[in-house]
C-alpha cells in the first residue's frame, strides 16, 4: 500500500526538520501576504483554534458524523454494485456505465433536490458524500476481485464449488488490498463531499462556517477550517494504510489493472445500454420521489429544451459558449494533473528518500478544501486560466500519483533482478521496466481522473471563476431556468463520459502494445 | 474424512476431443480406460495436450467432443460429491493462508469435518514439519508443492489428479514422496492420474505409461508397468526398470517423429 | 412540518383539503398546524426578525408550529417552496419573477427589504460615489449578475463598455488585494466584513440611483394561497411582529442570533453593525404608515421598470397583499 513510508530514525528526523521548515515558510508567506486578505498564518490558526474550540469541535463532529455515514453508505454501495458485477457478469459494463454517469452529475443540480427529497438535516450531506466515494471504490474494487490466477478458480471448483465459494474464499480477501486502496482515495473525498453537501441549506458544520469565514473576510477562521479539514483527511488516509498494513501486509499483485476493452460493436452496444438504463433511472427518480416539474426535468423537457422549443437555438448556443469556457480549463488542468502525477510517481522512484514528506504534502494539498485555496491560487496565478488549470490539476494529480507509485512497484523482481545484472542505472530501470509497468495503473487513474477533473472545473467555475458550465448550472438553478440546468448537466455528464471514453480507448491501443496482458 | 467410502472409479474416455477457441486443437479424438485403483502417467512433450486431458477430466474443461465417464457418472457428478482432488502444476496456494489453512479450507471447500490431525500427518508426510503456521511466501519452490500435494490428499479423494507435482520438488525428498505417497493411494483406494515429463518418475509411481505425442495428443504406446511395489530409489537401477524406461523414451522419439510441424527445442 | 418528507403536490392538497373541511372544530381541540420557512441563506441576523418571532412565540400562540429552513449557496428557495416543503419562501423580485416565467405559480406576499441591498462598494481613497464614477474603474461581481449592472448603466447613462468586469468570488477580499476597485454586494455583508477588519468602505447604494427591486420578499404558492390562507396569514403575522420587536432592539436580536445558533460561526460585533445596516432597507415612511411588509403601487411600477431592464417581463398581480391585508385587519 502506498501511504507514508514507515521512517526509519534518520528519516524521522528529516521529516520534523522538513515540516519545521514548511510550517515556517508558511508563516513567512502568511506574513508578507497580511494585506491581501488571503493566507493565515500558522500561529493566527493556532489562535484561532483556540479562542474557538467549542464552535470548531461541534463543527468536526457534525461533518466528520455525516461523512462517516456517507463513507460507509457510499463503500457499501460499491460493494453491492461490484458483488452485481460479480455475480452476473454481463451486467458489469452496465453496472460501471450507469455508476460512471451518477458519479458525474453535478452537486449544483443535484443538492438542491436531495434537499427537496431529504428536507432538512444531515441527508443531503451524507448522500453527497456517499457520492463522492462509491466510484473511486468500486473500480479498484472490480479490478482486485478478477486479481487472482486462474487456479485459484480452480482449486475452488475443483472441490465442486461455484461462484459463491470463490467469491468467499478467494475473490474476497484478493481484492482487500484493492478495496483498501480504494478506500484510501474515497476518505477525504467523503469529507469534501459532505462539506459540499452543507452548502445545500444546513444548520451546521464545516461547511457552513467555512463560507461564513468567506464572506466575513475571516481569514484565520477560513485557514483553521481548511486546517482541520486538511489534518482530518490526511488522518483517515493515514489510518487505511495502517490498516491495510495490517490486513494485508503484502502488496497486492497489481493495482488497477483495466477491465477488458470491448470489442468496438460491443463498447456500442453497451453504450446504447448505458443510456437507455440512464434515462429509466432519470424517469424513475422524478415518478419515486415525486418530484415537481417545475424543478425537476424530465429527458423529454431537456429534449425539446435542446431541439423543438422556441429558444432551443438559444439555449444551444449558450451552452456551446459555457462548454467552450469549461473545456480551455479541464483539458490543460486534466493533462497537466496527469502529468505532474505521473511525474512524481516516477521522480519519488529515482529518489526514494524523499517520499514521505513527498506523500505528505501530495495528501495535504489534495485534501485542502478547494473553495479555500481558490482565492490563493487565484492570487498566485491571476484570475485567467492558470489558476483554475491549476485547481483542476491539483484534482487530478493525487489519485494519479497514487496509482502510479502502486504501479511503478508493480516491476517484478526477476526483471530488476535481470537490470541488476546488466548494472543499469536507476534511469534505465525507469524508462526501460518501470514505466511500461506502470502504464496500466496509470491509464486506469487516467479514467478515474476523468469525474474528478471534470467535477473540480466545474466547481471552480461555480464558486469562484464565474465562468463555464459549472457557472451557468449555479446561475440557472438561481433563475429557475431548469431546463437549461438539467440541459447542461446532461451536456457536462456526457462530457465525462465521452472523455472517459476517450481514455480507455487511447488506453486500449497503448496497452496492446506495452502490457497485452491485460487486455485479456 | 468422508462419511462413506466406495471403491475406487474407473475413468472411460470416449473419443474425447479438445479444441480451443482460437482453433488450437489439443487434444485428438481419444479412447481411454483407466483401472479403477491404478496410478496411471501421462508422459509426453511440453505443450502436448496432456494437461488439458487431466483438466476435462476434472470437469474443469469440457470436452469439444466425446464424453467422459467417472465411475460410471459424468465428471460433474464428482465434482459435486467433491470426490477428487487435483494437485496442479502451480501450487495455487493461498498467499494469506498457513500450510495448515491452505490444507483446511480443501477440507471445507469439499464439506468434510475439519480433521487436524490428520492435517499434521499429512504436513509430516510431505516434510513440512514445523512449517505448518507458514505463510506460502516464505516457503522455496520445492515446499509449496508439497503443501499443495497435501492439500489434495486430504480429502481422501477417490480419483486424484496430479499435475507435474513435483517439478520444483528437490531430488532427495522427490523420491521419498515418490516411496511414500503411492502406499497412502494405495492404502486408501485411489484411482490416480499423474501428469509428468519425468520418464523415471512414471515408472517409478504407475502401473501404467501412456504416451502421448506433441499436440494434438494422440496416444502413441501404452505402456504396463508390472514392477513390483513397493518400489525403492535403489530399484531405477535394475534391469527391469532401464528396459521400462528406454521402452517410454522409445515411444516418446516415436511420437516426436510423428509430430508435424517439428516442436521447438525444449 | 417538523418531520421532513418528500412533500407532492398531490398529497399536500390532499392534507390541506382535510384541514379545510373541519374549519368549526374548537380552536382548543385543533392540532397544531405546522409550516416551513425557507429562508435564502444561512443563519444569521439577517433573518432575525424569525428568530424573535420563533422565540417569543408569535407563531405558537396562534397555534402554528414554524421551522426556520437554512439557506446556502447551493440552495435556490423555489424548489422547496414550489414541492411544499416550505409554505413561504425568502426570495427577491427578481428572481421570483424568473421562477413565474419559467411556470413557478408564485405569488409575493411581502417585502422584507424595501431597498434592494445591492451596493457598489470601494475604499475611499478610489471612491465610486456615484454610477458615472464606474466608468474606468474594474468592478468584481460574479457574471451572473452583468444584467443588474447593465440595469444600473442604462438607469443612469453610464457606458457599460467602460467598465471592466472582472468575474471573482463573492468576497472582499479581491477589492482589498487590489485586484479590482469595486465590488458589486450587498450592503449588509461584504461591506459589514470590511468594517469589522477597520476599513470602512464606501458604498453607493444601487436603490438610490433608480434601481427598484423588492429583496427578502415572502413568497408562496398560488395552491397555498387557495389552501393554506390561516397558516400563511399566522406566519406573516408573527413575522411582522417579530421584525417590529427586532426594530425596537437590533442589538438584541443580534444577541437572539447567536444564541439560537451557537453553530453558525458568528460574531456578536458583526451581526450587530449588520443588524444596524439592514434597518434603513427594512423600514420606509410606507411601512411606518401601513405596517412591515407593505408596498404601494407606486413601487411595483417602479419594480416592473426595474424588472424590465433585467429581461423580466412581470404584471402587478406578481404581488398580492391579501395576505398582508388580513394580518393588518385583524
């Protein structure tokens, strides 16, 4: 399991004099920033946290209560969904196609209604981060319950035993160290989600202070929120891969490897599938929950929204615009978030003595809620696009670093063994065996990455940008233009899909060249 | 161990055909009878079909074409009784389970009691004493087989399929296994099928050799080994061995011959 | 409401036909009634007024039971409104009239802020003073709002194209970075911000310069107002009191505030100024005369106008002042 290397002394040692040096830099930063109303410094939190640690420990308990449920909830949902996949194979690629389009739906659409359906309390909060997670865990899921030989399967049927027995006996403690890989990224992603989840009308919480800290230009009290937020995530991070440790000490044979492509008449027909289950999901939610049309639109309203009514030209053509603007930030975030992921992975294996502090920080600044870093990073950059490709590809690169540094391990030791005995440097192992080993854990963080860039760029646009889809969501929901709300969700959940789609085919042509294996 | 005993099954091929999807044809159209009781070896090159023909008749394959009868019943209805046991090439052991629970989960995958005894006799018989708490991966080569050649014995399998068992097992405790483990199926009444590209081992273990070609197997000799039991390492050395063995390598050369196009060099 | 549900239309007529049909029940023996305030933020003083009323029990002596709905920034109030989850709804004229255009049955029952609180607020040594101060300045707003600017130009011929929009977060704290040299917020909360950190901005309030647009107003459903008249009127009638007790004192409905949501991170000093701010935007010469709420017909002209330069195309009857007619009659 990737997570923070278990220093040995000299290492410790480093590692304090390195978060001395960070925590002092910041201070530093804080310091000559004083003017601009954006960083606080570490000892302005420290003072924050303790003039304030009644308000700020309700506010722990009720997010960190919400997201638990959402973790749990959400994971156990990725369990059901993969046992479906499991049990009745031909379902999977429909199973992960309609789960990929659920995990896209934008929170701007979708909070709102969960607010309808649940009223008020915890409910929206709790399922937003049950959304948050069921994704990340159900694909290395899928792929560490197929990770185990073929004679494996045997032994078991062998004996006279079916699928069930294998699922038990086999499928379910080889995919432990997939599930708890899975588990790691969907931690701090349950903790924003039930932050995000606040924003859709709660009593209280961390999100609800962080946006009161926002707007009261509370910046010690924004930095304290993102600090506990950041130190909670970094410590259920932390806390799986202890107990992945424990579980499963040995690493698992390979990360993610990708399900098999489809043949192309196949990918169609399952594609075809997809959509069609989509839509019955769509029509079903609105007749479950009985939701008002005004509000919730059916496929037929964002049809004829986009084709036969009056405006539809209209409606097309802002939409064309908002997708244009949100496209500029997600592809140069996304491949650059690729990049820098895959990049560290590789330059933390030529250099292995600074990955813990590496991890720390990659953990920490994945889990530093966006809408606080929004404005620094806006500071830093300029409100063009640097500052939301950089939110976007700060998104997109841990999950790609995680995976990446799995694969990377992934070389087997008779390779190196064999690179041993040619003496070949550490950059000859690298370009020659470790990369093409890591290629399949890298495309498979690629696809995953997908949701989650397409997700930061939209919420970049929403709160703080202005701009793009994520923007025009948030404002026509303000105006009650549903149809064009649900139009653009439509357009931003097929955006994902289409990228997604785009990846595993690239994905699909570099494997058969590099790693046939997997393809099989 | 099982509530019931019944004797030993024949194993009857029917003009048993094997070709895979891609059109690889492994296994001609074949008849076979195999003694109930007997130990028999399928000795033929690399890649020649042999494994296949143990895995169909383990059910875990089925035939192209043909049939197979197990004791008068179709392979499914032993794999259902849990009344084999196969020993496969790779030792496909658990990695997170001891050599004792790889052992017990084959008693409780074949809905047997759970018997430690008999687990620790069997870990002594294959030479693991003292490793029965050991993970796989801190086991060599040569010990995982011989766990996963307990593991199959221990569910006292009428009809036990062993899959070139013993190729990473080290030369001194091969030819104890070789001593011990045919008195244990004999004892117990176990009609055996071994899968080998050791001519020696073959005789050393079966009452029979058959012989097959390079793929698509076909049977080339049928060879009785009348050597009396129980066989000792010291026994390779007479006459009577040499003749059955250069009798098999004969046969092998034979089916090589025959093979076209011209396998690769091993 | 205090149990939330998935509330339909269909049901919810259906209850409230039942509640009609046993109108001569003795008041004693009748169930408490209970109904849904969405408010359009999160807590704070800005929804005082509710607090007092919750508070000194001028809902439940009329034997109606009020939630207080949180808001937040991913919470439009017209959803829960339009499905019955709330029976009123804290909206603006503007946005109202969107949701009826896009076939939202609303109807405004009264205005909480008589003034929009829209301001343009900037430090005083870069003043905008005036709306042909703009001109060359970099304004931060979000997009979204371009039409309330270009309505705010066109009432006061100020060229739009001379203004740089800069699209930024709802904060001060580009203004104050000096990435922009004004901000367009409102009155009550960005500017409040400022003041609590010692800089006191300038601000020109939008309502002053021509644009007229009812904020923080009541807004309900015409299925409501068919259905629910008793409870519609109880809970303006406790809202009216509780905006004229909260006038009385603002300093302690600011203290009100923090004591019924020890959660909502604020502070005593800011939600007093805030507190202190709202009051001229809540309270005119009209309402002096009519009462909380009010609105003449003169200012729903000038609403229309307003409405007009934001592409909202509304008629007078957007507003009905039955409601408020029943709760000052009585």
């Amino acid at each position: 399991m990737t997570t923070l290397a278990l220093p040995a002394p000299g290492p410790r040692l480093r590692g304090l004099v390195l978060t001395l040096l960070a925590l002092a830099g910041w201070e530093l930063a804080a310091r000559a920033l004083t003017g601009a109303f954006v960083l606080a410094a570490p000892s302005q939190v420290l003072g924050w946290l303790a003039a304030n640690p009644g308000l700020m420990a309700r506010a722990l308990r009720e997010t960190l209560t919400n997201a638990a449920a959402g973790f749990v909830l959400g994971n156990l949902a990725a369990l059901a969904l993969a046992a479906l996949a499991l049990l009745w194979p031909r379902a999977q690629a429909l199973v992960t196609g309609v789960a990929l389009v659920v995990f896209c739906l934008p929170l701007v659409a979708t909070g709102p209604i969960l607010r309808v359906i649940f009223g008020p309390g915890a409910g929206p909060q709790i399922v937003l981060a049950a959304l948050a997670v069921y994704y990340t865990t159900l694909i290395p899921l899928l792929v560490g319950l197929r990770a185990a030989p073929a004679s494996w399967f045997d032994l078991v049927h062998s004996y006279g035993r079916g699928r069930w027995s294998a699922l038990v006996h086999v499928r379910a403690r080889a995919a432990l160290p997939y599930l708890v890989a899975g588990l790691q990224i969907a931690a701090p992603a349950a903790f924003l989600g039930a932050i995000v989840g606040e924003f859709t009308g709660a009593e209280r919480g961390m999100g609800v202070l962080t946006i009161r800290a926002l707007r009261g230009l509370d910046v010690p009290m924004t930095w304290a929120l993102a600090t506990v937020a950041t130190a909670v995530a970094m410590l259920a991070y932390v806390a799986l891969g202890a107990l992945a440790r424990r579980l499963a000490p040995d690493a698992p044979p390979l990360l993610l490897s990708p399900p098999p492509a489809p043949a192309r008449r196949q990918g169609l027909r399952a594609a075809a599938l997809v959509c069609a289950a989509t839509l019955a999901l769509w029509w079903g939610a609105i007749a479950a929950f009985d939701l008002n049309p005004f509000f919730a639109k059916s496929p037929t309203d964002v049809a004829a929204a986009l084709l036969t009514d009056a405006d539809a030209g209209a409606t097309r053509a802002k939409l064309g615009v908002a997708l244009a603007e949100t496209a500029a930030f997600l592809l140069p975030g996304y491949l650059a978030g690729l990049a820098a992921g895959a990049g560290l992975a590789m330059a933390l294996v030529l250099a292995p003595q600074v990955a813990g502090p590496v991890m720390s920080a990659a953990i920490a600044l994945r889990s530093v809620p966006i809408v606080t870093t929004a404005p620094l990073i806006v500071l830093a950059l300029g409100r063009g696009a640097a500052g939301t490709v950089t939110l976007v590809a700060v998104m997109v690169f841990f999950p790609t670093l995680v995976a990446c540094l799995h694969g990377l391990r992934q070389t087997p030791g008779q390779v190196m063994d064999v690179m041993d005995s040619f003496a070949a440097t550490r950059l000859t192992r690298l370009l020659r065996v470790r990369i093409p080993a890591m290629l399949p854990a890298f495309f498979a963080a690629a696809r995953m990455a997908v949701p989650a860039a397409v997700l930061a760029v939209t919420v970049v646009e929403w709160l703080a940008t202005g701009r793009g889809l994520g923007s025009l969501m948030a404002l026509s929901a303000s105006l009650s233009d549903y149809d064009l709300l649900w139009s653009a969700v439509v357009l931003t959940t097929t955006l994902s899909a289409l990228c997604h789609a785009a990846v595993a085919r690239i994905e699909a042509r570099v494997l058969r060249r590099y790693a046939p294996e997997q393809l099989t | 161990m099982a509530a019931e005993r019944t004797d030993p099954p024949a194993v009857i091929c029917r003009a048993v055909a094997k070709t895979f999807a891609g059109g690889t044809e492994a296994v001609r159209p074949l008849d076979l009878r195999l003694e109930p009781g007997q130990t028999t070896a399928l000795v033929g090159p690399s890649g020649c079909g042999k494994s296949t023909l143990l895995r169909m008749i383990a059910g875990l394959e089925p035939p192209t074409s043909g049939s197979i009868e197990i004791g008068g019943a179709p392979p499914a209805e032993t794999l259902r009784r849990a009344d084999l046991s196969v020993a496969f090439q790779d030792p496909s052991l658990l990695p997170w389970r001891s050599v004792r629970g790889n052992i017990a989960l084959a008693l409780s995958l074949a809905r047997r009691p759970a018997d430690a005894r008999a687990i620790d006799e069997l870990i002594a018989l294959v030479g693991l004493e003292g490793f029965g708490d050991t993970r796989p991966a801190q086991l060599s080569g040569g010990m995982r087989q011989r766990a996963a050649i307990a593991r199959a014995l221990v569910t006292e399998p009428r009809l036990l399929l062993l899959d070139e068992p013993f190729g990473a097992v080290d030369e001194l405790t091969r030819q104890q296994l070789a001593q011990d483990l045919p008195r244990l199926w004999e004892a117990r009444g176990t009609t055996t099928v071994l899968v080998t590209h050791s001519v020696t081992e073959a005789v050393m273990l079966s009452d029979r050799i058959l012989v097959l070609s390079p793929r698509p197997a076909a049977i080339v000799a049928d060879i009785a080994i009348d050597l009396p039991r129980p066989r000792a390492p010291g026994d390779a050395r007479t006459d009577a061995f040499a003749a059955l063995t250069d009798a098999v390598h004969e046969a092998l050369s034979q089916g090589m011959a025959r093979a076209e196009p011209p396998l690769a060099a091993q | 409401m205090t149990r939330p549900a998935p509330f339909s239309r269909r049901r919810f007529l259906g209850t409230a036909t039942a509640g009609l049909a046993l109108p001569a029940l003795p008041r004693l023996a009748r169930a408490q009634s209970s109904a849904a305030l969405q408010l359009s933020w999160q807590h704070s003083v800005q929804f005082a007024g509710s607090y007092i009323a919750q508070d000194r029990g001028f809902w439940s002596e009329q034997d109606l039971e009020v939630t207080l709905l949180p808001g937040g920034p991913n919470a439009p109030v017209e959803p829960p409104v339009v499905s019955g989850t709330a029976l009123i709804g804290i909206s603006a004229a503007d946005y109202t009239a969107a949701a009826v255009e896009q076939g939202a049955p609303f109807r405004i029952l009264g205005v909480a802020m008589q003034k929009n609180p829209f301001v343009i607020a900037s430090l005083p040594d870069n003043p905008v003073a005036q709306p042909a101060d703009l001109m060359g300045k970099r304004i931060g707003m979000a997009l979204a709002n371009t039409p309330v600017l270009q309505a705010l130009c066109t009432l006061n011929d100020v060229d739009i194209d001379r203004i740089e929009v800069v699209p930024t977060q709802y904060s001060a704290q580009p203004l104050l970075a000096g990435e922009v040299d004004c901000l367009l917020c409102w009155e009550t909360d960005l500017p409040v911000a400022m003041a609590m950190q010692g800089i006191a901005a300038q601000t020109m309030l939008m309502a002053d310069h021509g644009y007229a647009l009812h904020s923080q107003t009541y807004i309900a459903t015409l299925d409501s107002l068919a259905n629910r008249r008793a409870e519609l009127v109880a809970l303006l009638r406790g809202e009216l009191r509780g905006w004229e007790a909260y006038r009385q004192d603002t300093a302690a409905a600011a203290a009100l505030t923090l004591q019924m949501y020890p959660d909502a991170g604020l502070d005593l000093p800011t939600q007093e100024l805030q507190a202190e701010r709202q009051v001229p935007l809540m309270f005119s010469e009209s309402t002096d005369e009519h009462g909380f709420g009010w609105w003449s017909d003169a200012a729903v002209e000038d609403n229309i106008a307003t409405l007009a330069l934001l592409g909202r195309t509304v008629t007078p009857d957007l507003w009905d002042r039955s409601i408020l007619e029943e709760v000052h009659g009585s």
